[in-house]
DNA sequence: AGCACGCCGACT
DNA sequence: GTCGGCGTGCTC
C-alpha cells in the first residue's frame, strides 16, 4: 500500500473537564506514538491538564493550525491497559459522565497530579530482633500496649507495616519507640506496599488452617469450584455467622493456585482490620489494602504493585473497582447490598454494577455475598441471571433469634426507650450477658424546640433542624457542618424553657447510664470513634466482656461477633416505613436483619425487640413472619406494580443553583426536550426533598423508562443537548443514572 | 470547571 | 477617571 499522503500523528486525550468528548493533540513522540493508556501533559486553553490518550487518530476535524502538540509523555508504560481502559469507557458512557472526569476518578490522587516521579514511596515495617533480651518480661511488665505491639509483630515471620499497626492499634508511635529503645524491634524498610500474608508457614495457598466446612458451605464451594474460566456471576445469599468468608476463601485459594488475581470489594464499614488480618493469615500470597487511612503515596503503589501483577489480592472498597489486574481470576464483592458502593457526587457510578461488567468483559466469575441481598440483586438471580446460592444455616448452629416489636404508642419513653424496652435490657444485664441499642441518629437529639412558641433552632444555610451535640450545649448541622453554641433563651420569644426534642446516640447513652449506672456502656457512632485506634479499642473492651452495654449507629450493624450479646434493641424503625425514599424500607429491612444477626450464639438465645407505632405496617410485618425472604418478596411485587427498580428504570436530573427558580427553570425546559410516550416519562420537576442545602436551592427531574433499552438513548440525547440550554448556564446539573436515593 | 473578555456601577 | 460585578464564550 502506498501512502498517498502525510498522515498526521493525532492523539485523542481525555481531559478532567466536565466536557464529553476527547480532545485531539499532536504527538512529539519521535519513533512511534505514545501508547494508548498513556498520561500526557497538556496545554488546555491556559491551563495545563493532565490527560489520558485514550485513541490514536490520523487526522482530525480541528483545523490542523488549531492543534497544540502534548507538552510531555508522564509515564514510560501506560497507566491504564486496554481493558481498564475500556470499563472506564463503558461506565463513562452508562452513568453519562465525561469520560476525562471519570478516568481522573479512576486513578490515584497521587497519579492525577503532573508528577512523572513513579519510584515507590519507601514504608516502614518493623521486625523483632533475635535473640529477645533475657529480662523481656520485667521490661515489658507494666507495659501492656507494647505487649500487644511486640505480639502482634512477633505473630507473623516477616516485617509487619508500620501502616498496619496504626491502622490495627491507633496512634502507637510512643510504644513502638519504647520497643525499639528497648532493643526488642527494629526498623526496616519495606520493599512496596504490598503485605505479605500467609505467617511464613507453608507456600500452599490458602491451605493453612482452613475450618473444616458444614454442609451448605461445601455445596457452595463445590458448585464455585466447579465453574470453568469464564463471566458466572453468583448469589451467595447466606445468613449472618453462616461462613461466607470461608467459601470466599475457598474459590480465592483455588484462583491464587492458579496463578490468578483476585479483587475482594467491601464496603467502608465492612473492611475491618479483622477481615484484613483473616486474609493475612490464610493467604501466602501478597495482599494490596486500598482503604480510606492510606496515604495517597501507598495507594498509589499499591495500583502500581496490581498493575505490574506483583499483587495477588486487591482488598478495597468503592474505587478499587477500578484497579488494573492484568491476571484478574476471580471478583468478589461482599455485603454487596451496601449504598457505600454507589458514589453520591460527581461520577456517580456503582461499584457492584461496575465490577459485574468488568468480570463480563474479562470472562471471570463473580460472587456477590450478602445475608440481605439488594432487591436488584434477588432479581437477577429469579430471573436465572444470576446463579443463587443459599447458606441458610449459621455455621455455628445457632438458631436466629425470634424479632418482636413494642407498640410505643402512647407510651412516655426515657431518653427514646420505653419501659418495656429496659426491662428487657435489664434482663439481659441481670443474666451477665450483653446488649446492644441501635439508634440510627447521632447527637444527643434531632433538634432543640421552644417549648412556649414551638420556634426549632434551624440550620441558617439548610432547610433542616439542627441537631444538638455536647449533651445538649452545642448545635451542629447534619448537613452543611455549621456547628454554633445552644442558645440560652428562645431567640423568638425570649421564653427560657428549650427543650431536646427526639433522642440520638448521645441521649440515649445517658439514659442508659442513669438506669444503668454500675454497667460499663460503649458509645458507638462517628463523633465517638473519631479519633483513631479508638474504635479498635473499644471493640476489645467489648469482646473481653468490660462493657456490657453498647449504643451505636449503623456502624454496629456488621462484622462483628460478640460472644456474650443476647439481646439487640433497635429504636427507631418508622423512619424507613414511611420515607420519601423507595428504597428506605429495604434499607430498613437490611439494618434490622444485619442487627439481629449480631444476637445470640449456640448456647445462648438471642432475642430482638424493635420499637415502632406502626406494629401493623404490613412490610414490617412480612419482615417478622418470614424473616428478609419474605420481605424482599414482598417488597418486589410493590416494585413491580410501581414500576420502580428493578421493573423500571431511572435516571435523576439533579440541579442546583444560590437562587430558588433557576434549577426549576433549568429542569422545566431539560423536561421539554423529551418525547414522552409509553415507555418514558418525565416525572418532575420537584424540588429536592430538602430544599436548601448548604445555602443552594436543589431540585429534580426524574425519567423513568420501562425498558432499560429506552432510557440510555433519552440520557443519550441529554448529555448533547443540555449544555446548550438556555438556563443551563445558571446551575449546576448532573445526571444520576440508577439513582441510589431520590433525596 | 476554569479562565478570559467585555461592558456597566461606586470609590480612591 | 479606575476597580470589579458576573454574563458569555471557549478550551484540541
């Protein structure tokens, strides 16, 4: 073939501006051209970017003198190969979000910034020095934080990370000198990021102390086992205690031994130091851990580590998703029900939708666990898409424990429990066991009331009450962070008398205190465990007995086990019966059974009491005759006849803007440019159901398709023609595809 | 989103 | 007379 004319050498790059489309540049790349995949420095009108070369062009619809060259090549190997780089285009163009945006989501803080320096960050790690010093004992006698520290380093027979032990034991930095001054450990610096598991012991992967399975666990395992190398995506619904971790465990051995990848996905809250620890010592394999107290230099490296295939296990939450895994074997995603895997700003995607598309496009099985599967996901595996495996069995034998409600109408409640609520945590108390309260408010109350004239201490930038903190002497809000002193007086009517109104954690904590006053209680929720290492801390307090009473948020919810709680309270279930929200009920369903999973054990029975004024609310009680399968039944046929996910499908419109009709404008004429028929209607626009927030007025347009294959080309038409709109300039508009809430 | 250009009000 | 408000246009 002969060249009849100078073919240009055009990169198309992908910039992180919210413009779709790709930009085209020259390439000054001498020999060849900058591979795909590849970061580049470049001039964007004043600015310089980095951006991401995601197509090679011969020439270009620009006017060739138009055309800048790229200043720079960042990288000598492309960041992203062929097959991240081509989920990414797909998730860009399923949630409609710029594909420079999403890519710059995708990557490393670190690797976003214009820094070609790709040496790896150098880590600490510790190790014991041989032979111990013979008086070890006396030095350590009334040192019982660095016992725990030189334990937990001597536990395993290669360096531990420094970042491990913060992460495992809080701020540990004084014992760990004390240790070393001591002349018991010493430093040493780690060659990555990546751990080593596996307790030096023998090379089998997965091997070492492996429980013996009960009979569902094997059936699952076997089927698992069973699949060749290609997409299989699975269900593994199983109760709480009923072992899912091994059958994780289990196909991941099988995986590593083949020389394999595996990508384990967790929610924030779900992403314990214990699970981290249980695949320390179960694997000999090297572990890259991506959660949120890494620095972004270690995360960083361990993309790097993934990328080269030096690790053999990603553990991550959210945005590991997005990890390059050139041996990718295996995709696991527990508690996939969790709302933590859908982003809520910017690129809104879906970590559990996104990883069931990469183990498409990769042909890799998938495993989806959860002991309250999301309804999409119950869905799926109805409907065959999905294989559906069940561990209905605790493996521990233990029965679930039976869940009775308390009609609080028209009862006076302490401090937001009522009198028939204490007497049973009284019992439990009295029988030596344990009792956890769940409140899914934090702050000692919602709001601060006067109790002449009714006025509610409102947040100034947001349409919401502020909450009371500090037992009662602070305001803070919930949603926008301002945070002032309780006032004195009634600012409306000079009246004394203000009252809390409602009871969050805080409250409720010191009722129980008062009632309760020789019972150690543990507070549970993101003011009380702020400060690092104290969560740890106080989760081993409850396990070695010391506190018998625990009151928390959520964050109680899951992982872990407490051999002595007998008796779980939950205090507020009306908040998902009767929610704006159609998903709230699920979500309550999820939290009630996630909680009562956490009572009783084989020689104790458990009991669960939920607190409602609605006993007769016919989802509620689906939920406490027939447990969460009952439930999501019948929460699927209420889907199915309003045509809500999964029977329908949506996509919100969200703007917002300092002015009150801006948004709605914007919407109202984003509405007009739909051809509404039987499969698609616009609905809205509303405004938000809190209005203003953080001092901007936000409103929705919701478009709901009855075929998914209807909704995609009216988002399609919107990304080209709303830019163009003539309000569009005055808000700010994004489009929440499969939106997780409609708040 | 940034960042510039451009045309109308209250200040040294 | 200038500093600066935010409307409008553009970024290969």
């Amino acid at each position: 073939m002969i060249k009849g004319h100078e073919t240009a050498p055009i990169l198309r790059v992908a910039v992180p501006v919210p413009l779709y489309g790709g930009f085209d540049y020259l390439d000054i790349d001498e020999t060849g051209r900058t591979p795909v995949g590849s970061r580049v420095l470049v001039r964007f009108g004043r600015r310089r970017l980095v951006g991401i070369v995601i197509e090679h062009a011969d020439d270009s619809d620009v006017p060739a003198a138009r055309l800048r060259a790229i200043e720079k090549v960042l990288d000598d190997t492309p960041v992203l190969d062929d097959e991240l780089l081509g989920l990414l285009r797909w998730a860009a163009r399923y949630y409609h979000h710029p594909l420079g945006e999403a890519l710059a989501t995708a990557l490393p803080v670190a690797l976003r910034r214009a820094k070609a320096d790709q040496t790896p960050h150098r880590h600490r790690g510790w190790q014991q020095v041989d032979p111990a010093p013979a008086d070890e004992d006396d030095l350590l006698a009334r040192a019982p934080r660095q016992r725990e520290l030189l334990a937990a380093i001597r536990a395993v027979s290669h360096p531990t990370a420094h970042s491990h032990l913060l992460a495992r034991f809080g701020n540990a930095q004084a014992p760990l000198k004390a240790l070393q001054e001591r002349g018991l450990i010493e430093p040493v610096e780690l060659p990555g990021a990546l751990e080593r598991g596996g307790a030096g012991s023998a090379p089998t992967l997965g091997a070492g102390s492996a429980p013996t399975l009960g009979a569902d666990q094997q059936q699952a395992v076997d089927h698992l086992c069973g699949l060749d190398a290609a997409f299989h995506p699975v269900l593994l619904e199983g109760v709480t205690g009923s072992g899912k971790t091994e059958v994780y465990f289990r196909h991941m051995a099988r995986m590593l031994a083949a020389g394999r990848q595996v990508l384990f996905l967790a929610p924030e809250i779900g992403l314990t130091p214990q699970l981290i620890e249980r695949l320390r010592a179960r694997f000999d394999a090297a572990i890259g851990v991506l959660h949120s107290q890494r620095s972004e230099g270690e995360r960083a490296d361990v993309w790097r580590a993934a990328r080269a295939g030096d690790a053999d296990i990603v553990i991550g939450t959210r945005s590991a998703v997005f990890t390059p895994l050139p041996r990718l074997g295996l995709i696991i995603v527990d508690e996939e029900h969790d709302g933590s895997y859908k982003q809520q700003d910017g690129f809104r995607y879906h970590a559990r939708d996104v990883a069931l598309r990469r183990a498409q496009q990769c042909g890799v099985p998938i495993v989806l666990g959860s002991a309250t599967p999301a309804l999409e996901s119950l869905h799926n595996a109805n409907q065959k898409r999905f294989a559906h495996l069940k561990l209905p069995k605790r493996a521990t034998g233990a029965a679930l424990p039976p869940i009775r409600v308390i009609d609080i109408r028209s009862r006076p409640l302490l401090g937001g429990l009522s009198d028939p609520m204490l007497g049973h945590i009284e019992r439990h108390l009295t029988a030596g066991n344990q009792v956890m309260i769940f409140i899914n408010r934090r702050g000692y109350a919602p709001a601060l009331s006067c109790h002449d004239c009714g006025w509610i201490a409102p947040c100034t930038r947001c349409d919401a009450p502020l909450t009371l903190h500090g037992g009662g002497a602070r305001l803070q809000c919930h949603h926008c962070g301002a945070a002032e002193a309780a006032p004195p007086r009634c600012p409306s009517c000079g009246a004394k008398e203000l009252i809390a109104l409602g009871a969050g954690t805080e409250r409720v904590a010191g009722a129980l205190r008062s009632r309760f006053p020789d019972v150690r209680i543990a507070r549970f929720d993101r003011d009380s465990v702020a400060r690092k290492g104290r969560l740890e801390s106080q989760l081993a307090d409850v396990a070695s007995g010391a506190t018998q009473l625990l009151v928390g948020t959520q964050m109680l919810a899951k992982g872990h086990d407490f051999a002595r709680l007998t008796c779980v309270g939950v205090l507020d279930v009306d908040g998902g019966l009767f929610s704006a929200d159609f998903r709230a009920a699920e979500h309550m369903a999820q939290l009630v059974t996630q909680v009562a999973g956490r009572a009783g054990r084989a020689d104790l029975a458990g009991e669960v009491w939920l607190q409602t004024r609605h006993p007769e609310h016919p989802l509620l009680h689906r939920l406490l005759a027939g447990g969460y399968n009952a439930f999501a039944s019948a929460a699927l046929s209420e889907r199915r006849d309003a045509a809500l996910p999964p029977f329908g499908h949506l996509a919100l419109l969200r703007a917002e803007a300092h002015d009150l009709q801006s948004p709605q404008e914007f919407l109202t004429q984003a509405a007009a440019t739909i051809n509404v028929d039987a499969d698609i209607a616009c609905w809205g626009p509303v405004p938000a159901p809190m209005q203003r927030r953080a001092g901007r007025y936000r409103a929705h347009l919701l478009l709901h398709a009855t075929r998914r294959a209807r909704l995609h080309p009216a988002l399609d038409h919107w990304q080209r023609v709303l830019g163009e709109l003539p309000g569009a300039r005055r808000v700010r508009w994004s489009i929440d595809v499969d939106p997780q809430d409609l708040l």
